[in-house]
C-alpha cells in the first residue's frame, strides 16, 4: 500500500535515502577507498574497451547523460549515450572495444532491448542496469548490475533515478580501478558523496513544507523552464519531465548555455525559470544566465547549497553533497513538481495515455 501517502509517488520520492542505502550496501568498503560492484564482465575486457555505448529511455536516458559525466573522466573511456529508439550499432565501430550500457528501471521497455538485441547482433558485449529481478534485459545482457530501489509503483520515475545515478558512480570507480584510471583522491570524493547521499537526500524530505509553499505560488504558471549545466543539466531535462508528466503543464529543460541561443524568447513574466545550481564553476556561469532571465522579469527559483553567494531572490537550499549534489537537487525538484501536479488535482500516479512499462516500439 501506500504507507499512509496520498500517491505512491509521494511515498517512492520519501524511499529515496532507503534505496540509496541499499545500493550501496555492501558495494563500497569502510574506509571509501574502493567497490565490489560484482561485475561479471572479465577485467581483462574491461580494459581493452574504448567506448561505452549507453542506451535507455526517458528518465533512464537522463540517468545515462549523468553516467556520462562521471565515467568519461574517471574511467578515461568514450562515452557516448543514445535515446534507445534512435539507436544502432554503426559499422564504424569496433564490436570487441564497444561496451553497450542499457539503463532501464523495468528490464522490459521494447526499445531498449531492442537496442541491446542490435548491438549484441553486431558482437558488442552488452550490460543491463536495472530494477527488475529475472526481467528480460537480465536474460537478454551478458551482465547484469541491479539498482536495488526497490518496487517502484508510480509512473514516474523517481528513486530509481536516483537510484541509477548512484550505481553507475559504483560502475564509475569499479571500471576506473580495473582500467587504473582513477587517482585515489577521486575514488574518495565519490564514494564518501555516495555515503552522504542518503543524508543529504533526508534532508530535503525534511524541507518539503517549503518547497510545498513555492509550488503552490506558482500552480498559475502553464509553462516552466529548468537550467544546468554538466550534471545540472541532465537534472534539468528529468525535473522538467517530472513536472510535465505529471502536472501537464509545459516544461523543457535546457542547458543553460543554450537560453540565449533561442530559447530566452521565450522567457517572460510569466514563465518561471528553474536553475540547478550545483557544481561551484557551471553554478558561476549559470548565475550569468538567471540575470538575463530576471532582467525578462521571469521569477526565479535557484536550487543551491549555497544561497548567501548565489544571490538569486528566491531559493531551494540543499546540503552539499560533492559530486552528487546534482542528485539531491533532482530531490527537491521532485517535490516541486509533485506538490505543483498535486495542487491542481491531478491523477499522479497514472497520468493520462502513460504506462509504467513501455513494451512496445
Ligand atoms: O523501465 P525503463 O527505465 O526502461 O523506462 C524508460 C522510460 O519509459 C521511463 O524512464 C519514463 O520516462 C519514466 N517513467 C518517466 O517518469
């Protein structure tokens, strides 16, 4: 059931620090120096690879663009990640060099495994993330790595997100330390911000009377528009997802660079603009880009562990967390879309012509 929460997804979004523990959980030794991530995957093969394909839908795709960014340094390997619709294995690639990453909560979306079936087709080796115990990606991928969320009932997805990103930072330092790759202080920062994580995540859940009231001061607004840059910006494209799945309103994400190239047309009174500001030097640029949208008169709500530099009228503050303070942006921006969907009434665990699992093409 649900626990005493008015939908599930408000109770998945309050699972989020247990299904972060139990990712983690016996994957990342006591002093956070190293993981035993259980890959099959021979070491050897780990090694000769030189790109690593990532295909996967919606909010898995968003997961996928995070991966990107913690495995292209840390694991000093190509990453390149694809909508898994769009996908094929391209004759200009080596089969014996290309890992192939398909992420996908349910193991069942059709195009997803049916990017898997073509890669495997053409000799590439292949490996699932997912949710879902004995689901066909598990039958389907030579390997295996589970996320461990636990079920998730809500339509959208929500702590398998968070879920995704922090497995594929334990697939970040694993592939980093087979491939010698990562400098020990790196393998530091990332599992000691994987052991936060679920902190840092608590303490938002903490903060949802706030982040409650700002939503309800903006259910007027029909159009919203997310901001980030490097791992901001994956988190952009998944909170505008949220909130437009579920509270039906328009909502796009952009990287932050890109307003002025189009999309500040746009930008008026009446659109709020949302800006993830995390990682201290994207967080100074995207600062650039929240006054050109105020100087619009576009109210502004900055996501930050750090309001008094930040600057910005009206802000959600979150604990700083390292490298994936991204993730628990993502958290308080969760909230603001469900309590936004929630306030004007609408059926957030089913939202209209949407399936949990989409298992055709
Ligand atoms: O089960 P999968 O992760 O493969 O599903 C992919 C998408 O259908 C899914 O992430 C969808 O975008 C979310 N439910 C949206 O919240």
């Amino acid at each position: 059931g649900k626990s005493g929460y008015e939908h599930y997804m408000l109770k998945e979004i309050h699972e989020q620090p247990r299904a972060l523990r139990q990712a983690i959980s016996g994957r990342i030794d006591e002093f956070a120096t190293s993981v035993d991530l259980d890959v099959a995957l021979p070491e050897e093969y780990l090694r000769s690879v030189d790109e690593i394909q990532i295909v996967a839908c919606g909010t898995s795709y968003h997961a996928g663009l995070y991966a990107k960014g913690l495995l292209e340094p840390h694991a000093d390997v190509r990453v390149t990640v694809h909508l898994a619709s769009e996908y094929a294995f391209t004759e200009d690639r080596d089969p014996w060099r290309t890992l192939v990453v398909a992420i996908t909560q349910s193991g069942e979306t059709a195009d997803t495994l049916s990017a898997l079936r073509d890669a495997s087709r053409a000799g590439a080796r292949t490996l699932a993330l997912t949710n879902t115990l004995g689901s066909t990606v598990t039958r389907d991928a030579d390997d295996t790595v589970f996320i461990r969320a636990g079920p998730e009932i809500g339509v959208a997805a929500t702590k398998t997100f968070v879920s995704q990103v922090a497995t594929a930072a334990l697939l970040t330092v694993h592939l980093g330390q087979v491939r010698d790759t990562l400098t020990s202080e790196a393998a530091t920062e990332l599992l000691e911000s994987l052991r936060d994580l679920p902190g840092a995540v608590q303490q938002v859940l903490d903060r949802e009377a706030t982040i409650k009231r700002a939503a309800e001061t903006y259910t007027d607004s029909e159009a919203f528009f997310y901001i980030g840059r490097q791992a901001g910006y994956p988190v952009a494209l998944e909170s505008a997802l949220k909130l437009k799945e579920i509270s039906y309103d328009h909502a796009e994400g952009f990287a932050a660079g890109e307003l002025k190239h189009g999309p500040l047309a746009l930008v008026t009174p009446d659109t709020p603009v949302i800006a993830i500001l995390t990682e201290e030097a994207a967080a100074e640029k995207t600062i650039h880009n929240v006054k050109e949208v105020e100087s619009r008169g576009a109210p502004v709500i900055g996501v930050t562990s750090d309001p008094v530099t930040t600057d910005v009228a009206s802000t959600f503050e979150i604990p700083s967390c390292g490298p994936l303070e991204p993730v628990v942006a993502n958290v308080a921006l969760q909230l603001f879309a469900y309590h936004v969907a929630n306030e004007k009434g609408r059926p957030i665990d089913k939202p209209r012509n949407l399936a949990k699992s989409v298992t055709v093409e």
